[in-house]
C-alpha cells in the first residue's frame, strides 16, 4: 500500500513537474510549485526526472539515460532515434562511429554540437538496439515534446526513417519524405538520412550533404543568419 502510493505520488509530481502550468500541485505547505522560466534550469530539472524515469521495461536494462545534450536555446534540434551501446554506456547521444559522422555534417555548415541540441526519440537504449515499439514511444514523446517547449527550435531535423516515422504516424519512405517540410508540434520538421545508414552507403552523402545545404538554407529564411558552410566531403 506504501508503495502504491509512492508510485503514484511520483507520477503525479512526474506529470506536474513535466507539464506545468497545467498542472499544479499543492506541497504539504500549502504552497504552489512554480514552472521556472530559464531553459538551462528547465532541461536540467527534466533531465533530472528523466534520468529517474522508470516509466516503461527499458529502465530495467539501461545502463544511463541518455537524456539529451547542446544548447539550451538551439534553433536547430537533431533527433535520433534511440542510444546505441556506446551512448547507453556513456549517458551521450551519437558519440559512436554515427555521431562521429554528425559532428563532420554539423561542421560542414559551420555548427557544432555545442551550437545545436542533439536528442533521440527514446531516452533509454532498446535490447539489442532493435527499433522502439509503440508503447515505449508513447511513454518516452512526453519528454521530446517538453524538451521542444523548453527549447523552441526553429527547425527539428530528423536523423532517419525511424525517428521521422516514428515522430510523424506516417508510412512513407525516407526517399519521399526528404526535401519536404514537416510539422511536428507546430515547429517545422525535415528529414535526413541517418548518419549510420551513410556509414553503411556511402553513396546517400550526396544526398545528406543536399539535405544539410537545405537546411542552412530554412535557417537563413527563418532567422536571417547565414552559416559558414565548408564542403561536402
Ligand atoms: N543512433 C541514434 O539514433 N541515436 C544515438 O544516440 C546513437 C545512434
């Protein structure tokens, strides 16, 4: 009984901790929490609920959260689809050979991780690394999605087919959803190909590197800044 109630007590200052003002609870001095208005403090806070989430089976075999990481106020939002082992282990997303590989495309248009905020789907490492189901999408997107609110991107570039379909309920190819814009929560959403999936063929760079000058194209319309772009290679 205890427990229950504990479990449910944690829910609720889970849900009002995510989601104020929506939700607000009366502490046991009778006075309201109040949202914070820094972004830096906000992501902090939710990263510090995230890093305790025990909200769906993974957290049983993570090893870290790996809740997210760069700029508080980036305009630009990268998101992966779920930690590999290496991210797993080290509590950071894309620091394997495909975050290798992002830090090279982020530095072609003159970015780097610092600059932008780098973020996967899922916090918590699927067995095996095999794709997120819908349950725990579902109980991972509240996150992403507050993560979005605290940050207010200008653009979310999804890194792959799984992030893209996952984030949007769609069933298309990557093929035909490069080059469009997507909304995602009322911010604008484009779709790249995964860095790994480049590693795999390198003939998709041509693409990529299509898509990236896209981007820095969205972001000079939408902020009126240029990046330095460097080459293609
Ligand atoms: N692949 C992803 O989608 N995300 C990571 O963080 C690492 C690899």
């Amino acid at each position: 009984m205890t427990r229950l109630y504990d479990d449910i007590k944690t829910f609720f200052k889970q849900q009002a901790e995510l989601f104020p003002p929506e939700i607000y609870l009366i502490s046991e001095n009778g006075e309201e929490s109040t949202p914070k208005t820094d972004s830096a403090t906000q992501l902090a806070e939710l990263e510090r609920i995230c890093q305790n989430c025990r909200q769906c089976h993974l957290s049983a075999t993570r090893t870290k959260v790996v809740f997210g990481t760069g700029n508080p106020h980036a305009k630009l939002l990268f998101i992966g689809e779920a930690p590999g082992v290496n991210e797993d282990l080290q509590g950071l997303p894309f620091v394997g050979r495909a975050g290798n590989l992002l830090d090279k495309m982020l530095k072609a248009i003159g970015l780097t991780r610092a600059q932008v905020y780098i973020a996967n789907v899922l916090k918590c490492r699927p067995p095996e690394n095999r794709t997120p189901n819908v349950g725990e999408v579902e109980k991972c997107e509240p996150y992403l999605l507050k993560q979005i609110a605290i940050i207010q991107p200008e653009l979310i570039i999804c890194l792959g087919l799984t992030s893209a379909k996952t984030l949007l309920r769609v069933e298309y190819t990557l093929e035909k959803m490069r080059g469009q814009i997507f909304q995602y929560h009322n911010v604008d959403l484009i779709v790249t190909y995964h860095p790994a999936a480049i590693l795999r063929n390198e003939n998709l760079k041509k693409y990529a590197w299509e898509d990236f000058k896209k981007i820095t194209n969205l972001y000079l319309d939408k902020t009126g800044e240029y990046m330095a772009l460097n080459d293609g290679e």
